[in-house]
C-alpha cells in the first residue's frame, strides 16, 4: 500500500490486510478489509466493538499512528 494503485475490489480478496509496520507506523497497528458479504465469528466473545466482533477497547493511539502513517 503506498506504492502501487490499490483497488480492494478488483483484488477478488475477501479479507485484505494493511499493517502499518510497512508503512512507518507502530507494529500492532493494522486494518482489514472485509468484502460485503463475508462473515467473520469474534475469536473472544463480550464486548459490544466493532459491531461485536472485539471484545477489548481499540487502542486509539494505533489508529490515529496508522492513519498519520498511511499515504494521501
């Protein structure tokens, strides 16, 4: 990501990954993809994140690293 165009769709992938210790960001710090219609089962069941899907509390500070990292 970053170096080429990348369109998910045209991937045919159903779950692409972007890590952000690529990209200059903190290792952890990571997003999916998910394409519509695919469906994923949380591996720890309890909270109500990510539409029920995490059952910890987002590290904000990852997310705002990956998104600071990510190109424009």
């Amino acid at each position: 990501m970053g170096k080429v165009p990348l369109d998910v769709r045209s991937l045919g992938a159903d779950l692409p990954t972007v890590v952000g210790h690529k990209m200059r960001a903190p290792k952890g710090a990571a997003a999916l993809y998910v394409r519509e219609g695919v469906r994923l089962e949380p591996v720890v069941h309890g909270g109500g994140q990510e539409r029920g899907l995490r059952a910890e509390t987002e590290n904000v500070a990852l997310a705002v690293a990956l998104g600071t990292a990510a190109p424009r």
